[in-house]
C-alpha cells in the first residue's frame, strides 16, 4: 500500500470520528418536580379530639406508657393513657369492661375533666389488689358522650 493510501485512510478515520462525536448529544434525565410539603395538622387550634389510646402497665412522668401491652397480671395496675390535640374543655370517659358482657354497668367507668391547650395525655388506671379474674377485657373512651376508641387486651 501506498503512504498516500494510508493517509487518506488514516484522515478518513479521523474525520469519521470527529463527526461522530459532533452528533446528538445524550440529555440528562429530567428532574422530577419537588415533592409537595407534608401536610401539618394544627394539634392547638381545633377543638379537642382523641389522637391515640395506649394501654400498659406503668406510666412516666410525662404520662406516657412506659411500654404499650396488650396482656397484663391479675395483679397489674392498668393504665389507659389518652392522647388529646386541640384547645378547650373537654369531658374524657373511660369505661372497662368484659366485651362479651356488655351491659349497662361497666366494671369501671371514669370521667375527667380537661381544659386543654394543646396536645396532652390524660390518664385512666385501675387496679385490683384481690387480682383480675383471666378473660378478655376491653378499655372504650368516650369525648363528650361518643365513642372515641376501644382498645381490647386480656388478663392471663
């Protein structure tokens, strides 16, 4: 082959390349819009509403269950802690009983009355030094006359 032969192969190459890298160029992916801001649910000014009704044990200083249980001893003091949001008076009722006994007279029921400012947690307890017979109970809170929440558990 000759030297001008490869010469112009050699140029045709790098021509070849050098529109090659002239083309289209890729476009980088397109960024997705932000995600919406989380909503913020105003926990002061609204009237008083329960957010959560824990059962345990034992509760701390703050009045909050050391840790939830579902089952308890016959010889367990039980709290129900009541996590309210919202501001002004309010007449939280808690109400033990055997679900399957359902009558008119529960075997506990407790009214406080509140005047919150805020989130809080209010508590109910009970506890029976002679011991809970074993079976299924049930705690129903009550907000101004209706039902809040029923959280069942049992004594074993």
């Amino acid at each position: 082959m000759k030297a001008s032969t490869l010469a112009s192969l050699f140029v045709s190459a790098l021509l070849g390349l050098a529109l090659a890298g002239c083309g289209k160029k890729e476009q980088p992916a397109p960024v997705p819009p932000p995600a919406p801001a989380p909503v913020v649910q105003d926990m002061i000014n609204v009237p008083v509403s329960i957010k959560a009704i824990t059962l345990g044990n034992a509760i701390g200083e703050t009045k909050q269950v050391a840790a939830p249980l579902g089952s308890f001893g016959p010889k367990d003091t039980i709290y129900a802690v009541v996590e309210t949001i919202g501001s002004g008076k309010a007449s939280p009722e808690g109400r033990l009983d055997l679900p399957q006994r359902r009558q008119d007279r529960p075997v506990n029921e407790t009214t406080q009355e509140v005047d919150a400012a805020g989130p809080a947690n209010n508590e109910f307890h009970i506890s029976k030094p002679d011991g809970w017979p074993v079976g299924d109970y049930q705690v129903e809170v009550f907000l101004n006359g209706a039902s809040a929440g029923v959280q069942k558990f049992s004594v074993k």
